[in-house]
C-alpha cells in the first residue's frame, strides 16, 4: 500500500501590466510614486486602492506600500485584495481534506480529480501523522485501506456480475462501474484538486484554517501556501505569522 503527503505548487498568479499601468496614468497627466521595493502583487493592490481616489500625484499619501496595504486590512477595504489571485495545484491530500477544503467558496473556483472517470485501482492513502506513532493501530488501518482497495479492484474487474442499464454507452456502462466501486473508498484516499483564490479569500482561508486544532492535513497545506503567498506578496500578508508546534508541524495565524 501507497502513502503520500501533502503538496502545494503555485502554478499560475496575478501578472500586472506596469506599461498600461504607465499609459493610464500618462494620459490621465499624473504620475504615482510607486515603492521600488514592493512585489508585483503588492503593487497591483495598491494601485487598486489609489484608483477609488485617484490618489496620485499630488494626491498621493506619504505612506509606502507596506503601510498603504496595511491601511487597507485595517480599515476593512477588503475588495481590493480581491485584484490578485493564485493557483495552486494540491496533491498527496485525502478526500477527507477536500471535502473540507471545497466549503470555502466565495474567491475560490475548484477542479479535482473525478472518481467516476480515473480508475483508482493504484490509488495511495494519507495516513495522519499520530497514526503512524501508533505501531499496532497503523498496521491495522493499512490493512483495512488495502482491503478497500482490494475490493475496489474486484469490483471494477467484475464489471460483467453487475446489473446495469442495457441502453447504456460503454462510455456510460464504465461511469456506472466506476461509481459502484467509489463506494467502498474511505476519505484517505489520496486525491488531487487545482483551485484558484483571490487574496482576500486566501487571507479568510488562513484565519479560520491556518492553526485549526485537529486537522494536520489544513494546516498542512496552510502553512504551505502562506509559504507561497508571502514569498509572492509580503505587504498583503504582513499581518499573518507562522508558528511551530511542539510536534514539529507548522501553523499560521493573524498576528494582532
């Protein structure tokens, strides 16, 4: 039997365009005094921001981006945030964990990996870190996860015992197959999904998520995308903090 890990890749992100940007202010006659230090992203925000005031020029705040953002957050203007996104591609995670993960909706958009059209048959499992401390209890929770896959394999094999519509496609015949032998798969079974968030939804996602008692798997893969996202965009994210936990895992939580 198969075990994975959760893993984050950053596969696509917010790109601005500083020439148009350049062209607006241009024909519009003013010019803004842009942080040589800030991140694509961070700059993109605060742009956005200045744009509901056309705050530029002579209009334009002391403040840097840093504390321009930060101005932002704390003042509840959380649309603007709403300007950058990233996509991520998440694999080594249980279906438990994306059962989870697909109720945050607002600034997300999902696509996992279908059970009814991929054949799991050499599917691997996520085990909990805790589990695996306990020697006895892992033994027997591989046994029971290669069981179900045993049986998984049985059934899509006996495809010819099961009764299914005649008028049925092939294609349609193998959907049915395939639905009936899901349902001997527990929530360990190791699944894949992409999903893109803006950074305002990834900044709720990491304050109800990021330090969650009892759910390595989110915190998990919190701790990666904070690891992605401040990299990416450090003004957006300044008041977020990652923090170890005595078992030696990782935790992110919003600083006050």
């Amino acid at each position: 039997m198969k075990t994975s890990i959760p893993k984050v890749r950053c596969i696509a992100k917010t790109v601005a365009d500083f020439d148009a940007i350049q062209d607006f202010l241009g024909a519009e006659n003013t010019v803004w005094n842009k942080t040589k230090s800030s991140s694509e992203r961070d700059s993109l925000v605060e742009f956005s921001g200045r744009i509901c005031y056309m705050s530029f020029g002579g209009r334009q705040s002391p403040r840097n981006n840093k504390e321009y953002i930060r101005n932002l957050i704390d003042s509840g203007h959380g649309s603007v945030l709403e300007h950058v996104s990233w996509t991520f591609i998440v694999s080594g995670v249980s279906r438990g964990f994306t059962h989870q993960l697909v109720r945050h909706r607002a600034g997300f958009s999902y696509s996992q990996l279908s059970q009814q059209y991929y054949d799991e048959s050499d599917a691997s499992f996520v085990a909990p870190p805790s589990l695996k401390n306990a020697t006895s209890l892992y033994k027997r929770w591989s046994v029971a996860m290669q069981s179900s896959l045993d049986l998984y394999r049985e059934l899509i094999a006996s495809a010819q015992k099961l009764s299914i519509d005649s008028s049925f496609s092939n294609k349609e015949k193998l959907r049915e197959i395939r639905t009936t032998a899901r349902s001997i798969l527990p929530n360990a079974i190791e699944t894949k999904i992409v999903f893109t968030a803006n950074a305002r939804a990834i900044r709720n996602f990491l304050e109800a998520r990021g330090a969650i008692e009892g759910d390595w798997e989110m915190r998990d893969v919190s701790s990666q995308i904070f690891d992605i996202v401040k990299d990416d965009a450090p003004s957006l994210f300044q008041d977020f903090e990652m923090f170890a936990l005595e078992d030696g895992s990782r935790s992110v939580k919003r600083s006050l």
